[in-house]
C-alpha cells in the first residue's frame, strides 16, 4: 500500500471551510450569494475531504491521456469514429474541443480508463474547490500545490478557449461568448455556468448564458437578442444532444456547418473521443497494431483500458453469462444514465440492452475514501476525473460517492480535490 492509498482509507482529515469556499466562488459582485445558493439548492455538490493520489498514478494517467490523443490523430482512426456518426460530425473547423474528461478508477496496478466525455463539467466548480482546500492551512499549502498551479488555472482555461478561437478564426478580434445549455438554469451544474460567464467577463468579453431556443440564424450569422448589434462569436457548447439533431438546436447546428460561428466542443470532437464504440476500438490492440500504432502506446492502452465489447446479438449470450463481471452503457450515452452493473440484470433489463446500442465492459471497481459524517466515518466509492486540451491534462479532480453509479446524493461526498503526494522510497506495509 503506497502512502495515498493510507491516506485515503485511514485518514478523515477535512480540509474544506466555507470562508475559504466563499471566497473563491465569489470572486466577482455578481458572484454574491452564491455559496449560500449552492449550501440549500447542492448540499452534497462539494466533499470537505480531498482525495490523495501517488505521484507514479498522476504520470500513468498523463501518459494515458497522451497515447490515447495520438490514437485518435491517426487517419484510420477518425475513418472509423466518423463512419459511424452522423454526416455533421465531419465537419471540422479547426477547434478541438475544450474540457475533455477522461474517467478513471484507480486500481492497486494503476488506473483504469472508464469513460471518456466530450464536454465534461465541473472544472471551474473543481478548480475553486480546490484552491478553497488548498487555503486550509499553511503546510497543506505545500504538500497540495507545490508549483502554485491553482493559481494560474484561470488563465490557462481562458487560454484554452483562445485556441479555440484562433484555430477557426485566427487573430480576428474576439468579443463575446454565449453559454448554452437546454433549460440553462435548471441544469445541476447552473451554478458554473455562472462561474463562466465570469471569467470571460474579467478577462474583456461580453458573455450570457442562454437556451439554444433564443438564438436566431439569419443573414448567414448567429445571433443573441444581448447583442442586437453584433452577431455571435464563440459557443460553449454544454449540451448534451452531441449531434445537434434536435429541432429546438436548428439555429446552431447552421451556424456551426457554416462556420459562423466557435462552437466548442462540436459534434466532431464526441465521435472522435466520446462515443463509446470508442472504448471498443481502444481496447482492440490487434486493430490498433494494424494501424500502427506503437508498441510502446499499446502497452499503455493494455494496461488502461479495460476489455470493452459491442452488445450484439451474436455476443448476447456469451455476455449474458459473463455479466457478473461486466457493466453495460449505452454507447451514446452520457452522465451514468442507463448504465447498469451485470450482476444487478433483470431479463427485462437485458432485452432493453438488447434492442438498444450497448457496449460492456470489464468492471474496475472504484478505489474508496474515508470520510467523516457527523460523529461517524465511512467509506464512499471514488473517481478520478482528468480535465484536458489537446492532451494535456489541466485539471485532477475526483468525485466520492455510495451506490451504483457516480451522484452528488451522498451524505459527506460529492466533488473532491486531488492532493498529488510526493515522491517517496518508501511504500507503507
């Protein structure tokens, strides 16, 4: 057992307060209020334990990452995850795609690929929890945050979506940003949309957070009824329906096949990463060594990626009979809905599966943390989310929970920061 697996299982140490929360999700007037908002409307939204991570875990999982962005960059790649999409996901403009999510469980050989998730929320929540646990006290300070990382975090996300921007529009002047979600403000994670539109405002651009349904497409140009004089520049795009198929989407699923205006991320970057036929493929190391991909990004992909299968009906019984070891998704799904764990299976479930598109893969037990409730400690499962750009992870942060799948319904759980320990020679017995 290496020293953050100690830490995790036998320490129920608290590092959050809510002044420290206050003052870094408030960091704006129109900011006010927010920290009480979310205490009564998201009650388990935030851990007060952060989770510990061994430093060799944080290099396996960046290593991960990083093979996993040049096996999507091949040519033979993007064939296959496009073939399978719908005609707009080929349509590419140059941005990438901003906050990839890539899902781990950690695991006593390292960590183990879940899922990966195209427009992943929670970094600007994640990124002020953390620097909220890192103000704990003074030698927490160094252990959490030994380069100062936090502190510069803003600016590398405001950066992120500068790229974005430039890769489609080069060094014409950006002037605004629109955030949209269906329903926005009825979202769970409303409240960093907020966090958002902040950013964007301190750092020069006009920004609002809008329903799909308010923008117009005329005269070749997006508009939003907050700028009647100038058309709409960039796009946040969180919702969830990747391909803009909806009715209600029409406006932007134009605007973005004509290249009027940023959308980031954009139906290209889910066929590409998030689709989880995706996983399939991944896991297929004879189907990626006929690629070419590398021994040494092979290697990588055996020991991350876990063993992910298509639900056919040629597979069904073979699957059937190994479900006990297996946990079915839905292969556009997102968000952990309609996932189920084999060995919960009823047959009516199983003939839902099968008339559906489903992948199954290999279960990872969650690693667990301890944490305290009240006068009592317990132990709550746990994830691992890496935020990244173009390979580049920006941002660990985890997530504690009890139950079947991933929710923010756990008394003591709920959004956990990543405290990367040292590098030690000796690992505790």
């Amino acid at each position: 057992m290496n020293l953050a697996d100690s830490l995790n299982l036998g320490c129920a140490c608290q590092t959050l307060e809510a002044p420290n929360l206050r003052e870094q999700l408030e960091t704006s007037p129109a900011l006010a209020g927010l920290t009480e908002r979310l205490a009564q409307s998201h009650p388990h939204l935030f851990s007060k334990s952060a989770v510990f991570l061994d430093p060799g875990v944080q290099a396996q999982i960046a290593d991960a990452v990083a093979a996993i962005e040049r096996v999507i960059a091949l040519p033979a790649w993007r064939q296959q995850a496009l073939a399978r999409a719908p005609q707009i996901a080929s349509v590419d403009h140059g941005p990438g795609g901003v906050f990839m999510g890539y899902d781990f469980h950690i695991t006593d050989d390292g960590p183990r690929l879940i899922e990966i998730n195209s427009n992943a929320g929670g970094a600007f929540l994640n990124a002020a929890l953390a620097r909220a646990h890192r103000a704990c006290c003074a030698s927490f300070k160094v252990v959490f945050d030994p380069r100062d990382q936090l502190r510069t975090l803003d600016s590398a996300f405001i950066d992120m979506f500068r790229a974005e921007w430039i890769a489609q529009r080069g060094l014409t002047p950006w002037r605004n940003v629109v955030i949209v979600d269906d329903a926005p403000l009825a979202q769970y994670l409303a409240p960093e949309f907020e966090l958002a539109r902040a950013l964007f405002t301190a750092h020069g651009l006009q920004a609002v957070i809008a329903d799909p349904g308010e923008l117009q497409w005329r005269d070749g140009a997006l508009w939003h009824p907050a700028w009647p004089e100038q058309p709409v520049d960039m796009v946040y795009n969180r919702l969830t329906d990747f391909y803009l198929q909806d009715g209600a989407h029409a406006a932007l699923r134009l605007a973005h096949e004509a290249g009027a205006a940023v959308l980031t991320p954009h139906p290209r970057t889910h066929a590409l990463y998030a689709h989880k036929h995706n996983l399939i493929v991944l896991s297929d190391d004879a189907q990626l060594a006929a690629w070419g991909v590398t021994e040494a990004d092979r290697d990588i992909l055996r020991r991350v990626v876990p063993a992910t299968r298509h639900v056919t009906p040629e597979t069904a019984d073979v699957l059937w009979a190994q479900r006990r070891t297996l946990f079915f998704k839905p292969a556009a799904g997102f968000g952990a809905r309609a996932t189920y764990r084999g060995d919960k299976l009823t047959r009516r479930v199983w003939d839902e599966i099968l008339a559906a598109d489903y992948v199954a893969q290999t279960i990872v037990p969650p690693s667990e943390r301890l944490v305290r409730v009240g006068d009592q400690t317990t132990h709550l499962k746990l994830d691992l989310r890496a935020y990244s750009y173009r390979g580049q992870v920006q941002l660990l942060a985890a997530r504690t929970w009890t139950g079947q799948t991933t929710n923010f319904r756990t008394e003591g759980g709920g959004f956990s920061p990543v405290v990367v320990l040292p590098e030690t020679d000796h690992p505790l017995q």
